[in-house]
C-alpha cells in the first residue's frame, strides 16, 4: 500500500510543481471553447440547435481529461529509460502495485486538469442546467481519466522508441478526440459516423456529462457509465499484464 | 556473496553470454570489464532479476534472483548505465521514495538518508530539485540513494560515463569509503581502464560473450605480459572496434541528447 501512495504522490507533486505546464495545457481546450464556442454559436443557434457553447464545453473539459491521462500513461516510454521508473522495477515491490500507483497519479491529475478546464468553462459563459450535479460529471471526469490512463499504460510498456509515439499521436489520440462527438452533437449525424463513434469509448465519457450538464443526451447517462466501467477494467487488467512484460 | 556458474544467455540465435561463471567475495570491488556489445550489461540484468537467464545459476547472497526475486531486490542496490532520478523532486524526496519502495522503516529512512547524504556531499542541496543538479551531483546522489537500504551488493553500470576526472575522483573515493565502512560488495563496469586498476580488488574481462581473464589487476598484467591494463585489456580483446547495432535503448538515448542540449 505504502508503494501505490508514494508513487501516486509522486506524480501529484510533478504535477503541482510544473507550473508552467499547467497553464500551457489549459491553453489549448480554452482555444477550442473560446473560438469554436463563440465562432460557430451564431450558425448553430440559426440551424435552430440552441446555443453551441453549452454543447462543446463538456467536449473540451473531456479533451482535456483525455490528453492529460493518456499522455500520462505513455510518459512510461520514457520513464523507464530515463526515469525514475527504472528504479522501481528493481526494487522489491511487485509491478502491478507500481502501475497502479502510477496510474492511479495520473488519472488524479488529468482529473484536476479536468476541474481547471470545468472553472475556466464556467467563467466564460458555460451554463449547466444543474449546478448541483457537478459532482456527478466529475464522476465521469475520474471513469474517462481512469480508461485513458491504463490504455496509455499499456500502450506506453509495448513502445519501443520516440517514433511510436509520434504514430500513437496522429493514429489513436487525436481520432479518439474527434470521433468522440467532443465538438458535435451526436444527433443527426449519420449512420457510419455514429458507428464509428460508438467504438469511441471517450463518446460515452461526453454523453455522460452532457446528459447531466445539459439535461439531454445521445445514449443514455446509465449505459455511459456502464460502458466506461466495463472498459476501464477491461484496459486496467490489459495495462497491468503489459506492465508486468516491460523488460529494460 | 555473487556466484556465477556457467551463465548463459541467448536471444534467438545470438548468444549474448556464453558459460560465463565467476565469483564475488564478500567486501570486495569487482570490476567487469569488456568492449561494447561484450555481453556486461547483459550479465547485470540477469544479476539484478532484470533478466532471466537461458541456462546457469546465480546466486547473490545464496540466493536465486529468479525464484527468490523480491528477497534477492533488497539485498542489492543497483546504478543504471541511463539516470532514474526523478528531476522534478528534491534530493530528499528521491531519497525518500526509494526508503519506502524498499520497506526501510521510518525512523531509519531518515537517518540513513542524512548519514549518506552528508557523506556524499549532497546534504546542502536536499531541498533542491534535482534536475538543478550537475551530472556530477546526479550520479552521486544515486548511488547515495544506492546504499540507502544497506544492500549487501552494489551494481554500478558505467557510473562514471561522461564526468569530468574531478567528480569521477571524488565518486570512487565515496564508494570505496562506503565499501569499507559498511563491508558492502561492489560490482561495477567501466571503460576506463585507470579507474578499474585503481579502484577493484578483482577484475573479470569478458569478450563475446566469454570470460576471457579474472585475477587482480596485478595478475591480468603479468598474465598478459603488459605495463598497464590498459594494454593487457587490448591484448585480451583485440583492437577491432566493436560496432553496436543500434538497439531501441541507443535510439532513446540520442533522442534525449538532442533534447537535453548534450548534458547528461
């Protein structure tokens, strides 16, 4: 037990200390909110599909939890080689109580990030129906960094170099973003696109909040969860069992 | 305290380690010595449970690193050839993860962290984060860090790789001051071979995968009929330059070159 809180407290105190970073990566979904929110507002309330802000804030507050929690998971690349990761694969501790604590500290701060992204949202105009189910959304916030950190896990343990990571990027990361229906509403959209984002699993993570910060859903708030859930303990087991394979 | 009998390790068709048997004594500086792509750092991984070997036995401190694995770990602190510092948090902290990881009771973590700390003259900067640290610093905070848990056996790859004489100067003078005060065994690799004279009681050259000469360096000189040891490890090896294919790990370090600016 000692082992998983030291090493989660560990990435908490990396997190903190950079302070820098921290404002640099809420940059970019503030961006997202900000110029597509009050850029594509006026067409979207014309096409009579109400106010775009409300729609793409949960979006961006997921972007945020999933970059934040996959990149988290795939820093083990680079961790093991020159990090401190290295030290705690030899020391007398087993894996899985190592990529629990690590797992566990980085879905911890994506879930901050999420929370900074959430207040800043809010500050700009973002209203949600209910402010009393925040906690609710924050729920989804911990599945949605939960699934990404462990599929970063096992990712992050079967890279080999730089250049993978380059490929995961433009191959994984950035569709999951996309195709999740972060910047669209999953009504109307058509057949084949909504396939492909039902096989989104960060689709369910925004569903989830939107239902409950705006009252309206494309699936159903309990299938959100239960999908997420299923999925997150599916990749945990996969991160732990990639984990336990590294050899350095 | 390390026996090694007839070790071997292949990857596919490559034998990477070939019936390579030694052994260490309690308390004594061993230095493995051999050109890149000898088959040293092999040897360690498969000492330290890294690695499991294809055939052979290993025992440290009588104990089978394989079936024993976590038993084995707390016996033996290891310094990678790659730093595994954490830069982000201080000296102190770095300290204190690995006291916890490796189950050292409070009260003592404390004490022997002050203890090594100020032995290695790092006590001034414990609050500082470490990558303010010089590569000097870095090294010898991690073997600081290697003693924490009074390990029986210290592995050192390639601890002096890039350091000026000055700090590889003062970090042997540390760990032959630890080596004597707490009896701790040494096993180190290095390429520089006035380091390997000065500093190991016992040498090992290994060469393709082969255990070419052991004895003090004493012993390999006259074996080899040469001044220095220098000379006797080029008269064991041959002169050819040994060209490593490059492996994900080599990769990794260029890309960390290029990105730290040329500092370690």
């Amino acid at each position: 037990m000692s082992a998983i809180y030291i090493l989660w407290l560990r990435e908490v105190k990396r997190y903190v200390r950079s302070r820098a970073q921290i404002v640099a990566s809420l940059g970019q979904p503030l961006l997202y909110f900000l110029a597509l929110g009050f850029g594509l507002g006026p067409v979207f309330q014309r096409a009579g599909y109400g106010s775009y802000l409300q729609i793409v804030a949960p979006g961006v507050i997921g972007m945020s939890v999933l970059f934040s929690s996959i990149f988290s998971g795939l820093g083990l690349l680079w961790d093991r080689q020159f990090g401190f990761l290295k030290e705690t694969l030899v020391a007398p501790v087993s894996r899985l109580q190592i990529m629990i604590g690590r797992t566990l500290g980085g879905a911890t701060v994506a879930v901050v990030q999420g929370l900074l992204v959430t207040a800043l949202c809010l500050l700009f105009g973002f209203r949600p129906v209910n402010p009393w189910l925040i906690p609710l959304a924050i729920a989804f916030m911990i599945a949605i960094a939960l699934v990404f950190a462990a599929l970063g896990v096992a990712i992050g343990s079967s890279l080999q170099d730089m250049q993978g990571f380059q490929l995961i990027m433009n191959f994984l990361v950035m569709p999951i973003f996309f195709l999740s229906g972060a910047l669209f509403p999953l009504s109307n959209i058509s057949k084949v696109l909504l396939t492909i984002t039902k096989l989104d699993p960060l689709s369910y993570g925004i569903d989830g909040m939107r239902s409950i910060y705006l009252g309206r859903s494309a699936f159903n708030p309990a299938t959100d969860a239960l999908v997420l859930t299923s999925i997150g303990v599916v990749l945990l087991v996969i991160g732990a069992w990639r984990f336990s394979r590294i050899e350095i | 305290m390390i026996r090694v009998q007839n070790l071997v390790k292949n990857f596919g068709t490559f034998t990477a380690v070939n019936d390579v048997s030694f052994d260490v004594n309690e308390g004594e500086i061993f230095a493995f010595l051999g050109p890149n792509g000898a088959g040293k750092t092999t040897t360690i991984k498969m000492l330290t449970t890294l690695l499991k070997p294809s055939s052979g036995t290993i025992q440290l401190d009588g104990l089978d690193p394989q079936t024993q694995q976590n038993e084995a770990r707390k016996r033996f602190g290891i310094v990678f050839q790659d730093p595994s510092l954490d830069g982000d948090l201080t000296a102190w902290e770095n300290m204190e993860i690995h006291g916890v990881l490796y189950h050292v009771p409070h009260k003592l973590r404390r004490q022997r962290s002050e203890e090594l700390l100020k032995l290695f003259e790092l006590w001034d900067r414990r609050k500082d984060q470490v990558k303010k640290f010089s590569g000097g610093m870095k090294r010898r905070l991690e073997i600081a860090r290697g003693f924490l848990h009074t390990p029986k056996i210290l592995f050192l790859d390639e601890p002096t790789l890039g350091l000026d004489p000055q700090s590889r100067n003062q970090l042997w003078s540390h760990v032959k001051k630890v080596n004597e005060a707490e009896r701790v065994t040494v096993f180190l690799t290095t390429h520089y071979m006035d380091e390997a004279d000065r500093v190991a009681h016992r040498i090992g050259v290994i060469d393709h995968g082969r255990l070419v000469a052991q004895g003090t360096p004493r012993e390999i000189k006259e074996q080899t009929k040469t001044e220095t040891l220098e000379e006797a490890f080029l008269a064991l090896t041959g002169s050819t330059i040994r060209d490593e294919s490059a492996d994900p790990a080599a990769a990794m370090r260029q890309f960390a070159k290029m990105w730290s600016g040329g500092r370690r």
